[in-house]
C-alpha cells in the first residue's frame, strides 16, 4: 500500500477516534431542565402582554446556585413556599437598566407577597454590580451575583433581560423576554391570580 495512503487511512482513523470521544462526552453530561417553549399556549391567567406569558403547563424550576453580594451561595429551592419572580440582567444591557426602576417599584409596592430575585450575569461580579446600584438608587431589590451566567444556562434564556415567574411549588408557571414595565396596572393585573393564590 503507498506511503500516502497509509497516512490518509491513519489520519481518518484518528479522526473518527475524536469524533466518537466528543460525542460520548457530550452524551455524558447532566441534562438541564427542558427549555421554555417560546411561544406556549396561554392559560386563562395568562394572556400575553408585551412579551409575558403564562405557560400553559408548569415546568420544573432548575437546581440553581448563585451568590448574594457578600458571597454567601443561595439556592433557588431556598425560596420554595414563595413566589418568586427571577430578572436575569446585566449592568452593560440596556433594556435591563431601562426595566430595574420598574422592578424596584413593584418590589416596594409588593413587599413579601413577591420575592424579586435580580441575579447579575456580569462577569465582573460585584464590582460593577455595586456601581451601578448606587448609580441608580436601587434600594428595594434583592440582588444575587451570577458570574458564571449558570442561571442563563440553566433556564435556556435567549437573552437579557429574561425574567421566570416561579410559583410557590417550585414550578415555572409564566416568563419575560425582554423589558417590562412592572408596576403597571397592566402587569400587576397579569400577577394578580399569582399572588391571590395559595
């Protein structure tokens, strides 16, 4: 057989060798929650307003880490028995900046009968993290660091700002992509039934 051949035989054979490797691997790693459809059908609490809308079946929230601003790891199932509204923003987003004051109302207007966590995709943590709270008067929201971006993983979020609306069991029942004006009567009317429930 030629020289050349011989090399050409090799070089597929080690081809197919990484192939294999790279699929396994893949096949291997641990499953996240099934993706948020992008446009379910909407319940009967949940039309769509602007881009809000109520999944027509609940969908498992993640196990999700992140970190409050001092360090301290927080889950998300530390919040089960509450409602609880997760903002995935960044500092450097524009439609974010836009949307905080209007979360920042709500969490006022709210108080405990909403739990508002705004969880940080900066890279640069807390560092820029704090700038810009006092930049812009944030004093209401609880906000968590997420470095890593884990939570825009985990949830499958498209992009910045996507907020989930995770109800008391622990399931995601209604979601945000893009920018909500939150304390609107239009809003509140849509987290209304949320909130009354039990």
């Amino acid at each position: 057989m030629p020289f050349g051949m011989k090399l050409a035989i090799r070089a597929l054979t080690v081809l197919l060798i990484l192939c294999g490797a790279a699929l396994l691997v893949l096949s291997l790693r641990p499953a996240r929650i099934e993706r948020i459809p992008q446009a379910p059908a909407a319940s009967t609490a949940g039309e769509n307003l602007g881009q809000f809308t109520a999944l027509a079946a609940p969908l498992p929230a993640p196990a999700l880490a992140f970190t409050t601003r001092d360090g301290v790891t927080k889950q998300l199932a530390d919040y089960k028995g509450q409602l609880v509204l997760v903002n995935l923003w960044a500092t450097w987003c524009v439609p974010c900046v836009e949307e905080m004051p209007a979360l920042e109302r709500l969490q006022a207007q709210l108080g405990d009968k909403l739990a508002i966590l705004a969880i940080s995709q900066d890279r640069q943590g807390e560092t820029v993290v704090a700038t810009f709270l006092e930049q812009h008067a944030i004093k209401h929201l609880a906000i968590f660091l997420d470095p890593k971006s884990a939570a825009t993983s985990e949830f499958g979020a498209q992009g910045l700002p996507t907020s989930y609306l995770i109800a008391r069991d622990g399931t995601i029942v209604g979601k945000e992509e893009g920018a909500a004006k939150w304390d609107s009567p239009e809003m509140i009317g849509k987290l209304q039934p949320y909130l009354d429930a039990k």
